[in-house]
C-alpha cells in the first residue's frame, strides 16, 4: 500500500532581511495511514515548520510533499484551503476557539467551509463532541470550559470532517499532567479507530504512548524508530 | 461559505460592537438623511410653487400685462433701470388688451408693487399688516374667489369710487367674531371709512404666508387714498390654457399699437404668464440640484472612508479569527465575502437608517415649519443605492486584505 504521506527532500527557509534561516533541510519520510507518530527535537529544531507544512497551512521552498497520492507542493493558497478542509485535522497548542462562539459552533466551522449546511452540519458538530466526550458541553463557550475540556472541542473540531490526518503541535503543552493525560487517551482512542495521528511534543511519556518517533534536529532527521513499548 | 452564513456572521459581529457600529455608519446614515429632505423639502416647494402658489399669485389660465417682467429676482441692474423707463400700465392699457382678446373670461386690473400694508379696525380691534389691493372687478374672477358673505365689487363700485372693501378671510375672522356678519358694517382702513360689501371664501395658507390676510378696494378707490402703484398689472384669464399662447400675441400686438410703438423697437411693457414664475423657480432650484450631489458624494466618500478604517481596523482585530478560518479550510473568497457582506449590511443599515430619519426630519419639517416637504420614491432609491455602493467600494480593500493573510503569520498574531 502506497504512503499516505510522501515527503522527499522537503526544505523550508525563511528569509528575514539579508539573513536566510533554513528551518527543515532536506527531509524525507513516509507515514502510513493509521499510524501513530510522534515528532520530537529540541526547540528551535524545526518541528512547527514540519506540522505547518504537513498541514498544508505552508508550502516548501524545496522538496516535494505527496499527500494521499496528490502532490500538494506547489498548490495555490485556495487549492490549499481546500486540502486543509478535507484531508487535516490540525489541533493547537492554545486550542484556536472562537471565543464567542458555542463548543457545538466551534466544532461546526469546517463543515461550514465545506458547504454542508442546516441540519445535518449540528448533527455532525454534536457527534463529534460526542466522540470526545463533551455531548454535554455543546452550549458552552470556551470561557465556560476548563482547558482540557476546550482542547477536547479542538479536537472534535478537526475531526468533524473526517480528515485523513489528525495533526497536532504540542497539544498537551499548555495543560497540566492530569489533564495531558485525559487528551493523551483520547488521541490513543481515536488511534485505535483508525484515525492517523501526527503530534509534535517534547515530553518523553507521551512520545512513549505513540508508535514511532521521529526526532528533527537542526532541521534534519535524526532518528526514526519504532516504539516498541507502546505497540500494545 | 453560503451567503446566508456570511450574513448571519456580519450581524453577529454587527452586534457585538453595537456602539462602534453605529459610529461607523453615522457618515453614511447623515448623508443619506441630508439627501432625502433636501430632495423631499425641494420637491414640496416644486409643487407647491407650480400649483397653489401660482395659481393664488397670478391665477389659473391667466397671462398678464406688466410694466416689468413676473421673474425680477432675475433682472440684473440695466434691466431693472431700462424697466423703469417704461411708462406705468393704465386703465386705457387694460380696456386695450380686453378689446383685443374677446374670448378672454376675465380682464383685470390690479394695484401691483408697492402694495400697501394698512392697519384695519372695527370698534376695539385692529389688524394691522393688512395687504391691500385695488381692482377692477373682474379680478375677482380671475383669482377665482367665492363669497362666504355678501356680494363681490362690482363695476359700479370701481366707476363710482365708492367707499366699499371686500374682506379677505382671515381679516374677517378676526375683526368680527362671527366672520359672516361683517357684511354692511363699517371698518376703518388706515382712517378712512368703508363699508364691508363681502367676505371672501379662504384660500388656505402655505409657507407660513397666509392668502386670506389682505382686503380688495375699488380700483379707483384706492388709488384715490394710496395713488397709482410703479407696476400696475393687466391680469387676463383665459378660458383654457390652450388658448393663453393667442391671447398673449394679440395683447402684445395690440399693446404695440396703443403705445405707438414702431417696428423694431422695443416693447415697453412685458407679457408675461405663470410659466415665467415657474421658470424662475426651477432655475433656482435647479442650481441647488447640482449643489446636492455634490455634498452627497463628499458625505457618502468621507462616510465609506471610515467605513473603510473601522473594517481595517476589524480585520487587525480579528486577524486571528481569519488565520483560524483559513487553517480551517476558509478559501480567500469565503472570507472576502465575510468581510464584504459585513461592510454591505452596516452601509445598508445605515442607509435605512438614513431614509428613516431623513423621512422622519422631511415629516418634520412640513408639519411643524412652514416649508413643504414631499419624499419621493427615487430619491430614496438613490440614496440607498449610493449607500450601498460605497459600502461595496470602500469594504473591497479591507475584505481583500483580510482574504490574503497567511494563516500561520495570522494564527500567531496576539
Ligand atoms: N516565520 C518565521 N520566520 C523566520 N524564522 C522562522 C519562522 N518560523 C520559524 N523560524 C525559525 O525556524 C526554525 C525552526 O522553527 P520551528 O519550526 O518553530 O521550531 P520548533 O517548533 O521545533 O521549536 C527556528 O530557528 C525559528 O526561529
Ligand atoms: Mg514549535
């Protein structure tokens, strides 16, 4: 079976006046659906830069980057938006809510922009927060939540139109450890229905509780193994 | 994103910041207002000049004989002095222009500028500021009065300079408290006496002039107290206002003659008709129909440039919002229309808010000034179209700004 994801020498650099930043330097890798991935590295090693490209919010300066057989590379910004609406869920370290909106509203938003109207749009939003176990939290805004409770709206919101990847960069990193541990659970459940997740985190526990771990250092691949103890 | 969705969005942030909201839309609301009663108050005057007023200054179907034109606001200074060499309009002049028009219904002559203003008392009251006129009797059909009272002025009146007066309403309501037995009594007009022979219907009041405040002497009778006015005036009604176009030819022609007047030389006298007023008019009002649309656009530009800012301005604000939407899957044009359709509804508000209160002021104005006041129909299509347009021209800018953020720059904005 063909990867989900292709990268092959994927580059990015950042011009800030005279000074060129090359965040990623060549990086090349495969992830197959359904897997369970951790990327870790050290701050400033290139993992936001690697998300944001895997989530298609950026576009490499060089390489090539094949998601579900389609090369989303050299798309244009509105090609792009609509890669991001169908195939990414992309949740947040500071889960992104609108503030003044309901969980049930939050959670709605891709599918507005994916044109699905009326009813069947809340019914889809309520079975989402369903699945992450805040059906009973549909009317609140995010200052009614706790954080653990608004990171789990994030993540309804980014799986509500059933997208290929589940991203997420470090989405236990402004939560305690009890909490970490609730959202940690729901991301090993959703897993386990066969949902491909990709998170960045620098807490050796969670990579712990993932398939495989990728470590960026510098902007390259470092390693790339297999997590043994967590295959069961 | 569906229409109805961005809708429901600009509303939504419509009414969160109600306060700014309506600052925003104030430019717009203030033109749009400032359009529709000036239209409105324009328009009432219109009417009001073409119908009631000159039918009440000169009559209807009625062309007269003058010493100088009606229009003299629009006379410059050698004009006016070429006019008053003229020689003054005479009763000669006046039994001249009914010979030569003998369909005519009604020949007249009246007292014209200066008209006299007299004070008027029976028993214990007086009235002053009393406009007086002296006429021949046929006026009284070319004004087309009735009588509430009495009777009218009669060609032995006028021939005999007898020491009559008819009333006007007005002038009777108040010297008598039962306006209708005024007939037979005895007033005094600045001193003199005279006997009350009629009291005339009302005609109404407009523009805070009020036409019942004057009283009709016999012509002879009043230049006998008041002497020959500088712009006696032939007035002659005609049965259709077809056949005022012949009747003034044949005035003039005959005018010519009596005058002895030779060929090529000028007239020393004008034939005029109610059009000239009119004219007079719409070439006033014409000069402040250009002036409008001018101080609209400057209005409705300075308007749609705060709306332009205050949506500038709630793009910065809301930059994380749009990031947000655009990692969602929002594509540019899903949040153009966002911000587009949010500066649509405040320009469209605020110019319904505009022809509301434009409306509100224009009712206003006609109830409780004396200025007429009518809306019509295009100015407040117009106006709300130029609304609405500059809201669409002014919001492009900023909803196409907000629709080219980069969303990772914009998510990461505080
Ligand atoms: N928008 C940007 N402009 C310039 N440099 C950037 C930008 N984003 C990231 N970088 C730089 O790229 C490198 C990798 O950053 P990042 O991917 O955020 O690292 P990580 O998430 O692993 O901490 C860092 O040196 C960072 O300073
Ligand atoms: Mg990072």
């Amino acid at each position: 079976m063909s990867a989900l994801i292709r990268i092959r020498d994927l580059g990015r650099e950042y011009r800030m006046g005279d000074e060129r930043i090359l965040a990623l330097r060549g990086v090349t890798l495969d992830i197959h659906r359904n897997e369970y991935l951790a990327i870790m590295g050290p701050s400033g090693s290139g993992k936001s830069t690697m998300m944001n490209l895997l989530g298609c919010l950026d576009t490499p300066t060089a390489g090539e980057y094949w998601l579900n057989g389609e090369e989303v590379s050299r798309l244009t910004d509105d090609a792009l938006a609509r890669v991001r609406n169908r195939e990414i869920g992309f949740v947040f370290q500071t889960f992104n809510l609108l503030p003044r909106a309901t969980s049930l509203h939050n959670v709605e938003l891709p599918l507005v922009y994916a044109g699905v109207r009326g009813r069947e749009r809340r019914e889809r939003a309520a079975a989402a927060l369903d699945q992450v176990g805040l059906g009973h939290r549909m009317d609140h805004r995010p200052s009614e939540l706790s954080g653990g409770q608004r990171q789990r709206v994030a993540i309804a919101r980014a799986l509500v139109n059933q997208p290929s990847i589940l991203l997420a960069d470090e989405p236990t990193g402004n939560l305690d450890s009890v909490t970490s541990d609730e959202i940690m659970r729901v991301f090993t459940q959703l897993h386990a229905g066969g949902q491909t997740v990709i998170m960045v985190t620098h807490e050796p526990d969670i990579a712990a509780r993932t398939e495989r771990v990728v470590v960026l250092r510098d902007g390259q691949v470092e390693s790339d193994r297999v997590n043994r103890g967590a295959a069961a | 994103m569906p229409l109805s969705e961005a809708l429901r969005l600009a509303l939504q942030a419509i009414w969160t910041s109600k306060l700014r909201s309506f600052f925003t839309l104030l430019g717009i609301l203030v033109s749009v207002a400032f359009l529709i009663v000036v239209v409105a108050i324009i328009q009432g005057m219109n009417s009001y000049v073409s119908g009631t007023l000159t039918a009440s200054m000169i009559g209807i179907n009625t062309f007269q004989v003058r010493r100088g034109p009606i229009s003299v606001g629009l006379l410059d200074d050698e004009q006016v002095r070429m006019i008053a060499k003229r020689p003054l309009v005479t009763v000669e002049d006046a039994e001249t222009v009914a010979e030569a028009v003998p369909e005519a219904i009604a020949v007249a002559l009246q007292s014209g500028w200066p008209t006299p203003v007299a004070e008027i008392r029976f028993r214990d009251r007086t009235m002053i500021n009393v406009t007086v006129f002296g006429i021949t009797a046929p006026y009284q059909a070319v004004q087309d009065y009735t009588y509430l009272a009495g009777s009218p002025l009669t060609d032995q009146d006028v021939n005999g300079r007898r020491p009559v007066v008819a009333l006007g309403h007005e002038i009777a309501d108040k010297l008598f408290d039962n306006p209708l037995s005024a007939v037979g009594r005895r007033v005094r007009l600045d001193g003199r006496e005279l006997t009350v022979k009629g009291v005339i219907a009302p005609k109404g009041r407009l523009l805070g002039q009020s036409f019942d405040s004057f009283v009709l002497l016999p012509f002879s009778t009043f230049e006998a107290a008041y002497g020959r006015r500088k712009t006696t005036v032939v007035s002659v009604k005609m049965p259709t206002a077809d056949a005022i176009e012949a009747g003034m030819s044949r005035a003039e022609e005959a005018m010519r003659v009596a005058h002895r007047l030779r060929p090529g030389e000028e007239n020393d006298f004008t034939v005029d008709k109610a059009d000239a007023f009119v004219a007079f008019w719409k070439q006033l009002t014409s000069m402040l129909f250009t002036a409008i649309p001018a101080v609209v656009a400057i209005g409705v530009v300075v308007g749609g440039i705060v709306i332009m800012n205050i949506m500038l301005m709630t793009v910065n604000e809301r930059t994380r919002e749009i990031g947000l939407r655009k990692s969602l899957g929002a594509t540019r044009a899903d949040i153009r229309r966002q911000f587009l359709v949010e500066a649509l509804v405040l320009t469209a508000a605020g110019g319904a808010l505009g022809v509301l209160s434009g409306w509100a002021l224009a009712f206003g104005v006609s109830t409780f000034t004396p200025l007429p006041a009518r809306i019509t129909l295009w100015s407040v299509a117009l106006a709300l179209a130029v609304g609405t347009g500059a809201g669409t021209l002014f919001g492009v800018y900023p909803a196409s700004r907000a629709s080219r953020l980069d969303p990772i720059a914009a998510l990461r904005v505080e």
